[in-house]
C-alpha cells in the first residue's frame, strides 16, 4: 500500500513540475513589449478561479481570479514579469 501512495505523490509531483515548466516557459516567452494581452492570455489558463496572491507589501492576500485580473489592470506593462516573480501565487 506504501508503494502505490509513494507512486502517486511522485506522478503528482512529476504533473505539478511539467505544469510549472509550462508556465515559466510561456511566461518568459511572452512579448510583454508588444503586448500585455498576452499575460492575461496565461493568467488565465495557468491559474485557478480561486487563486490567491499575495507579497511582501500587501497584509492580506487577494483572493479569485477576478479580483487579481483587476489588480492586474492597474498595473504599468512594466511590472508585469517583475510581480509575477516576486509574488507568491497559490
């Protein structure tokens, strides 16, 4: 029974790492000089409804995937890989 639990959290864990590559990958590959369009294109498929983000500055994490898009809005082009780097998204 151990051993079919240990392959399972190891096929999860091999799941959540491809996963991550995914994103990281589009991330890095996106235009943001062309086009922030392209983050919301990968916000939106990479997380969650109810996402939660949260950093250093903020006291309370925002939680859903609309209100950080709203967040997301006000933000300057430039800050978008920056934040996403600095932030830990759950």
């Amino acid at each position: 029974m151990s051993d079919q639990h240990s392959f399972l959290s190891v096929d999860g864990y091999s799941r959540s790492q491809a996963a991550e590559h995914m994103l990281n990958s589009a991330i890095t590959q996106a235009k943001i000089s062309e086009s922030f369009e392209e983050y919301f294109e990968i916000f939106d498929k990479f997380y969650a409804d109810d996402v939660q983000v949260s950093s250093e500055t903020q006291h309370k994490p925002i939680r859903g995937k609309a209100r950080v898009e709203l967040l997301l809005n006000f933000l300057p082009a430039s800050c978008y890989g920056r934040s996403w780097g600095t932030s830990d998204i759950h």
